[in-house]
C-alpha cells in the first residue's frame, strides 16, 4: 500500500506561515522576533534540507527501512513469520495510532541523544544556533542527522510496522514539530498535561542554565515526564534563545560545521585516547580538565554553592 508523505504538501505551507508570523510581528512592533540574515540562513539550510532530504530519505527509506523489514519476512525466512508468528502488523486504523505511538517514544529517545552526545550535537546544533525563536527557526535544520535517524527508527519496521507507515508517521511528527516554534501561543490549559506544546518547546530552545536539556517530547509530554527531562515554562525567567558555544555567523556553511571543528580542537588538547573519545562521543561540555562543563555539571556546582 502506497501512501505519501504529508510533508509534500506542509513543505509548501512553512514558507506562508512564516510570511503571516513576520506580517504578525511587525503589526505589534515586535523588531527583535526575526532578524533578517539569521532568517536567510534559515531559510537557505531549509531548503537544502529539505533537497538533501527528497534524495537521502528515499535511499534510506530503500535500504533501510525497506531492507530491515524485508529481511524479517518470510520471502527469506523471516523471524516474524517463523518466529514470532505474524508476517506484518497490516494497516488497521489501531496499528496506525500504536506506529505514532511508537514513532514519539523513538523521537524522544533520538531528540535526547542529539543532545546527549556531542557528535550528534554537533549536527543538531544547527537548529538551535539561531538566537530567535520564530517559525523560520523552525526549518533551520541540520543536514546531517539525515544520515543516521533512519538507524533509530528502524526497530519499529522490523517488528513488522510497514515502512510507508512509518514514513508517513514522521510526516506527521514533522508537521507538529513545525508549528510548536512560536511564542504567540500561550500555555493551553488541560492539553498541556499530556501534549507537548509552544510554550514547552520555547523551554527547549532556551539557553537558560534552568532550561537547557529539556523537554525533548514530539507530540507528547508523557516521556519526558516519565524520563526526568521535563520542564515548565517559567514566566518569571527571561528567556535566552540560542546556545552556549554559537557559530556567530550568517553563514550556512559554518554554521553546519562550526561544532565539528570545535571537536577537533578539543582532540588534539589532549594525547589520551579515552579523552579524544570523550570528546566526540561525551555529552557536550565534558572536558578532560574541568576547562569547560556539562550541564550536568553545572547544575550539581550551582546545588551545591547554593548550600554554601
């Protein structure tokens, strides 16, 4: 069964609800929610984004995702039929509510890595680079993640999800994902108890020592309630957009690279090569002399100066 991505037709859409937020923003006089050139840079690693990823994403949907769920089939012996008795979950409208389901836990737990460990930060900083929160931040995507979230989500098309619908699945979760990148939505009562809304994602962006790490949640809340890394929006706290160690350009090619040359200058700091590999693979922050911290780290020396 053939279905097609609902990013096809919300791709179109960004571009006009980027348009009527800036419309928005000038009629209150807000001159600090886009600036101009970061909204080019924006713009321009969106659009090569979303080209990379017509090309990259059919490769991978080809031999990743097809070819895992191919490979667990009975054509070739395949463990669900032989093993675990079933050759697919089929299209039934509770297996495409259990695959969202699935795709969020996955997303959650693949978000939390890209911050968690600093290869990955270093493709994923791309989004949070910009020191805006608007809905062309939004788009401002890294093109590299392309090349390894395929190998996250694979699991849930071995267990028999089929491929498209999974595909379609992240349609969706992109889609939600889009629109949370607003400030003018304020906290929404109940649905804030179990979706994850604007006002948690502006949480996310945030570069607030209170903030950062948090709420990595697609449509829900729920993981990261049940995981410890939720957070509220406090209103008394100033927000700060942006990140820690910033690309401070306008330019698309540095801003994509700029957090991979820093790993390389922090590898050759040091000639020990469990230190090298903490560089890479460590959480972003760690540091073979205590010259620079984890958030981790950070929050444990303000907890325990607080004491003081």
């Amino acid at each position: 069964m053939d279905f097609t991505n609902p990013l096809v037709y919300g791709v179109p859409c960004f571009l006009g609800f980027i348009a009527i937020e800036l419309s928005y923003s000038k009629t209150l006089d807000d001159k600090e929610l886009y600036n101009w050139k970061d909204l080019a840079s924006s713009l321009s690693l969106g659009i090569g984004s979303a080209i990379l990823g017509a090309l990259i994403k059919t490769v991978s949907v080809i031999f990743v995702l097809n070819f895992a769920y191919d490979i667990f089939n009975p054509m070739v012996n395949g463990i669900r039929t032989n093993i675990m008795g079933y050759e697919s979950f089929g299209y039934a409208w509770y297996i495409w509510v259990i695959c969202m389901l699935l795709d969020d836990f996955t997303y959650y737990w693949f978000h939390r890595q890209n911050h968690m460990v600093r290869l990955l930060w270093a493709a994923h900083i791309v989004h949070h680079s910009s020191d805006n929160f608007n809905l062309g931040t939004a788009v401002r995507n890294g093109w590299f993640t392309i090349f390894y979230k395929p190998f996250f989500y694979v699991w849930i098309v071995i267990i028999g999800f089929p491929p498209e619908m999974l595909v379609v699945c992240l349609g969706i979760e992109a889609l939600w994902q889009f629109q949370l990148h607003t400030k003018y939505i304020k906290k929404m009562g109940f649905i804030e108890k179990f979706l994850n809304t604007h006002t948690m994602h502006q949480v996310h962006h945030a570069r607030n020592i209170e903030y950062m790490d948090k709420n990595h949640g697609g449509f829900l809340n729920i993981f990261d309630r049940v995981f410890g890394t939720w957070k509220e929006l406090d209103d008394s706290i100033a927000i700060e957009y942006g990140v820690s160690v910033p690309p401070n350009s306008y330019n698309i090619f540095v801003i994509l690279t700029h957090e991979y040359k820093n790993i390389w200058e922090d590898m050759k700091k040091s000639n020990n090569w469990y230190h090298k590999f903490m560089y890479v693979f460590g959480p972003p922050g760690w540091s073979h002399d205590g010259s620079t911290l984890t958030i981790k780290q950070i929050r444990l020396e303000l907890a325990n100066a607080s004491k003081v």
